[in-house]
C-alpha cells in the first residue's frame, strides 16, 4: 500500500495512468434514456473531457465509471480488467465534485488524507502524503483550514488533493469549475491540467463549457443524447466538427442558406465543398465559423450577396466579433482588433467566404448564430 | 451656491441631530416582540431572582435553603429523570423519524404530510394531550378496554399512568415531533456528495457514518437532545393534569408552593426553587446555541 501510494507523490513526472474503457454503456431512469450505448477508449495518462448540454449523458456516464451507479448493459474496463459490479469504493477512482464536496468538520489536510485513513494508512505516512499533495496543489499553507474558512477554487484544490492522495487508477472530474467565477476558472483549469501531467493518471472531465473542454483536454468527446457526437482532438473538433450538432455546439457558426448541387453548396455566390456525403441537392443551411468570414474592404455605395452593413462589434481582446446585416441575414466575422477598428457600426463591407468545407443542417431557419 | 445648499440639506435630513444613529426601521417591527418578551419573560424573571433573595428578614439566601431539603431534591431528581428520559427516547426515535423523511422525496407527500402533522403535535401538550391519554390508555380508556378484553392488561401491576412513568410516556409523544422538526434542517443540511466522496475514497456506510455524518450530525443532535431536556425539565400542565396527588417533580413543585393553602405555601421559597429551574434551563438552552451554531456553520 504504502509503494503504490508514494509512486503517485510531487515530483513524479512519468505517466502513471491505466487505459479505461466504456464498452456500449446503456442506462434509463425511467423513460428517459441517459446514456444509448457509449462506448469510449482512454489511453493510459489522457485526459478527455466529455461536452455536451444538460441531460445529454456526460455526468451519467462519469458516475456509471465511478461505481456510483450501475450500467443497465455494457461493460467498464480499468487497466484491462472489468469493473462494471464492483462497488464504488473498491474501484481506486478518485473524484473531484462541482463543488461543496470537502468534509466541512475537517482540516485541508484531514480531508486529503482521508482516503488514505479509509485505507488503513499510518497516520505518520497519511500526514506526509497529505502534506504532499497540499505542496502539489500550491496549498501546503492552508493545511489546518477548514472548508469554510477556503475560496471556492482553494477548496477545488483541495479536492483535487484528495482525490489524488489516494493514488487513483482513474481521476474523474465532475464539472469542478463551474462554481467558480470566470477569472479563478481559468487559473484553476491550467492548475488541473498542470497537475494531471505530473501525476500521469488518466482523467475523465465532465463540463458543459466548450473553453474549458478544448482547452484542458487531449481529446474531446462531444455528446447529445446519451451518445458520443464526436471524439478527437480539440482542434479537431472545432475546425473539423462531425456532425452539425457539434459544429453548433462547439464555437460560435453562421447559419447561412445556400443551395446543394453536385457535392457542394452555393452560399452568396461562394462554392464551398461540402464535410457530408448524403446531402441531397437542393436548399440547405449551411454551418460556417466566424473566422471563415473575412472583410475584403469598404464598399460604400456597392451592392452584391456579400456585401452588407457593420451593425455591431464585441471586443474580444486580441480580436473582435463583428456582426454585418446583409439585409436578409446577419453574419458574424471574427477580426483582428485593429481591423474590425477600422469598420466601425454604419460602414458598408464586403465579406469573402473562405472555402473550407462546410456542414450542412438542413432542418432548421437560417439566420441563427450559434 | 444653490448646488451647495442643497447638497447641505440632502446630507444632513437622514439623519437625527444630535449625531446619534437613526434606528433602523425593520427594528420597529420587532418592537411589540421585544416588549412582549420584557413582560412576559424578561418581568417574571427579575421577580423571581428578586423572590428568591429576599425573605421576611430581608436580602439573604435563606430561601434557597430549601434545596437541601429532601422532597425538593427528589422533586428535581425525577424532573431530571424525566426530562432525560423522555429527551433521549425522543432524540432518538425523532431522528429515526426525521431520517425516514429526508430519505424520500423532498416534495412528496410523505414528507409534507409527516412535517404538518409533527408541527401541530410538538404543540399538543398540557390538559388536552392528558385527557387525550386519559381518554384512550385511562383506566376507563377504550384503547385499555379493547386491549383488556383481548387479554393484554397494562394495568396489572398498577396504574402508572399517572405518576412518572406515565409522565414519561405522555411527554415522549410531544418530543418526537419537536425533534423531527428540530432535527430536519440538520440532516437537510447533509449533501450527497459527503457520502459519494466517502465511497469514491474508500469508504463504506459504517465509515460514512462513523467518521462524516456522524460527527456532522452529532452537534445538531445533541443540541435537540437539549432542547427536549429542557422542554420536558419545564413542562408544567400536562403533568398537572395528569398527577394529581404530591409533587413529584419540581415544575409541580413550585406551583404547590406557590398556590397551597397549607404549610407549604411560601413565594419565597417558590421563587428560589423558580430559580434554580431558571437557571438549569438557561444553562441548557446556552449549551443548545453553541452546538447549534457550530451545526449551522457545518451545514448551511
């Protein structure tokens, strides 16, 4: 016990993780189906973040891997071997909570060694490893304070020590941030994912914030409806999306209306090829990023399907998002700063398409910015 | 200058001359409270402390004498013996209640229908509460009957009804709602996450309980306990309607002293006992508050 503890302490830097495996997990409560048959493959020291809305199966399927509630079918392997029955307390799968989670009547430190209390640990060794996990999470300072006497992110800390403390094969992250204001989510988010590389364990993060999810994760897992929408790498998932959902549930997109002919879609007299294989020609809707939409210049007095009116600018920092009428529909661009400064509200511009491939979602009105 | 003047008058019409603080005016509200609690509280207290120090010779402690004697201190052995009785019996049985609520759903019937009925029987004491027990268990009772005639005689080894035991009895069916009501905010207050963490860490129900919500819990539920103590320690009508013969506890005690048209009738001597009650009671209710603030701060 005490060598598999100490492996995991400050400093390790090799990749300790195990490979997880959901295989076809189902479950109901009821009439609603949470998860239709989820089947995802973790590498060993990976961190996947699952994404999607309310309801769509993300935490179900998180806590059907903690062993806090049962698959109805499928199975759940931890380094090969199957733990679908086994009860949550025999897993070694550490948990980090949305919030409010931390033992109110214990210490920092009392709480992180609590796991290694659970297991028998000699009071002496938990103190240490407790100490050490403290020193890991950047709270070594805090060891004799109580939750109410934390932040919301130190207590987030905290938690992250705790469930490390005991080694876990499996880290599971239940939407930690979300209770936390903007400005310590994204410190804590770096902080996570800092620490997950040092200890190596393979990690599963539950958020329905797309930032957080592309910017913590090795692969994100985009899902609607108890399935998994899409899997890959963030950067994939946002310049390649697989599905329309996807495309509008990750990153802002244009809805624009064109028409399907010949394995491509006509938007405003732009062809773009299409990332679908089965549309079918005709009228579509279809999906294109802001970033997509460029400004080829002014064009006051000129007419044209691109050509269209600065209506308003969201400074972004670096960039801004402008949004131009072009009389039927509203597009939005994402701009250089010093670019979109230069078009304020009233100009008249003319945008380009660039001709990437583009989604289609064929069921719904256009207009709409997701 | 206009600008000036105004501002001038804007900053000093809030507020009262003199440089006192104007009283807020969500205390006007509380004010026929506070002067309720001065009457009927604050009042019979002073005459009882004033009561219990002064005898026919004057200021001295002769009245509190009386504690040494006997029948005084068993009087208050049996109000201790009565009140820890029943507060435990309905500290714990209360808890068991309380739990069975919050297991279930926290907008369903059952916990509607258990809170109701639990806030009006917590209130059901004194004369009516003892002729309902008359009525039902008395000895003409038709519960007593029904269970006579079907060979289960209660009685048969006397009519303990009404002295302590019976006591005991009745005031355990007033504790048990005051500690479900009491109780709920507490365990209310436990998050599932406690538990799942304590599983996800290792831990088991027993450990659950033994090293979270045990120790979490245990300041609410030893406050309640002492809440019920005193609740009981100071009850009065439902054992006077009930025991009718000598004073076998303290609140009978003094209302004997107080009211006999015999030997023993001395205000005096009543306000020191009052007194000693008072003083057990403010202890109690002191010991209450700390653990309820430490359970509040715990499971807010």
């Amino acid at each position: 016990m005490t060598a598999t503890i100490a492996a995991a302490g400050t400093g390790t830097t090799a990749r300790a993780g195990v490979e997880v495996r959901l295989e076809n997990l189902r479950r109901r409560y009821g009439p609603i189906t949470a998860l239709d048959g989820l089947s995802l493959t973790m590498a060993p020291g990976e961190l996947v973040a699952l994404l999607g809305p309310s309801g769509c199966g993300k935490t179900t399927a998180l806590r059907l891997l903690a062993g806090l509630e049962d698959a109805d079918e499928g199975r759940i392997l931890v380094d090969g071997h199957d733990v679908t029955g086994q009860p949550a307390n025999k897993r070694g799968v550490g948990m980090v909570f949305q919030a409010y989670s931390l033992f109110p009547h214990m210490t920092a430190w009392q709480n992180v060694a609590f796991g290694l209390q659970m297991r028998r640990v000699h009071a002496a060794e938990r103190r240490q490893r407790a100490g050490e996990m403290l020193e890991l999470v950047g709270l070594s300072g805090y060891a004799n304070r109580f939750a109410h006497q934390l932040s919301g992110g130190q207590q987030q800390r905290v938690a992250l020590a705790r469930a490390l403390a005991i080694n876990p094969k499996v880290l599971l992250l239940d939407e930690p941030l979300s209770a936390l204001d903007a400005k310590v989510r994204a410190r804590l988010r770096d902080e996570i994912r800092r620490v997950q590389l040092e200890v190596g364990t393979t990690t599963l993060f539950v958020t329905h914030d797309q930032e957080e999810a592309l910017a913590i994760a090795d692969r994100v897992g985009v899902m609607q409806s108890g399935r998994l929408e899409q899997l890959g790498p963030p950067t994939t998932i946002y310049s390649r999306p697989a599905s329309a959902f996807v495309a509008e549930f990750v990153g802002l997109t244009n809805r624009l209306p064109g028409t399907v002919a010949r394995g491509a879609v006509d938007v405003r007299g732009t062809r773009l090829p299409l990332v679908q294989t089965d549309v079918p020609d005709g009228p579509a809707i279809a999906l294109i990023r802001p970033e997509a939409v460029s400004v080829l210049g002014d064009a006051n007095g000129a007419s044209g399907p691109l050509v269209g009116t600065v209506i308003a600018t969201v400074f972004l920092g670096a960039t801004s998002r402008v949004t131009v009428d072009l009389g039927d529909v509203t597009v939005l661009t994402q701009l250089a700063t010093s670019e979109a400064a230069a078009h304020p509200a009233g100009t008249r511009i003319r945008l380009a398409i660039r001709p990437d491939p583009v989604l289609i979602a064929r069921d719904q009105p256009a207009g709409e910015h997701r | 200058m206009t600008a000036v003047l105004e501002k001038s008058f804007v900053d000093t019409a809030g507020r009262p001359t003199g440089g006192g603080r104007r009283l807020p005016s969500q205390w006007l509200a509380v004010i026929p409270f506070f002067f309720y609690l001065g009457i009927f509280l604050l009042l019979p207290t002073l005459i009882v402390v004033g009561g219990a120090f002064f005898d026919r010779n004057g200021l001295g402690f002769s009245n509190l004498l009386i504690m040494n004697k006997p029948f005084v201190i068993s009087a208050y052995l049996n109000s201790v013996i009565l009140a820890a009785i029943t507060a435990i019996a309905g500290a714990v049985l209360g808890a068991v209640l309380a739990y069975a609520v919050v297991s279930g759903n926290p907008n369903g019937v059952f916990r509607r229908l258990v809170t109701s009925a639990c806030g009006v029987l917590a209130q059901f004491g004194g004369v009516t509460l003892a002729f309902a027990f008359i009525a039902t268990i008395g000895s003409a009772g038709f519960v007593y009957l029904w269970l006579k005639q079907h060979g289960l005689d209660v009685y048969a080894h006397g009519l303990w009804l009404y002295d302590l035991r019976g006591l005991e009895l009745v005031y355990t069916y007033f504790q048990i709602p005051l500690m479900v009501l009491v109780f709920l905010p507490a365990l209310d207050g436990i998050r599932p996450q406690w538990r799942e963490a304590t599983e996800s860490l290792g831990g088991n129900t027993w450990q659950y309980w033994r090293y979270v919500a045990g120790p979490l819990l245990a300041p609410a539920f030893f406050g309640a306990t002492l809440l019920l103590f005193a609740n009981a320690f100071s009850a009065y009508a439902t054992a006077a309607a009930l025991v009718n013969q000598g004073s076998v506890i303290a609140s009978l005690l003094i209302a004997n002293t107080m009211t006999s048209e015999v030997g023993l009738h001395d205000p005096g001597i009543a306000s020191a006992l009052a007194l000693v009650m008072v003083v057990m009671v403010a202890t109690v209710m002191v010991l209450y508050t700390v653990l309820q603030r430490r359970t509040a701060r715990w499971l807010r």
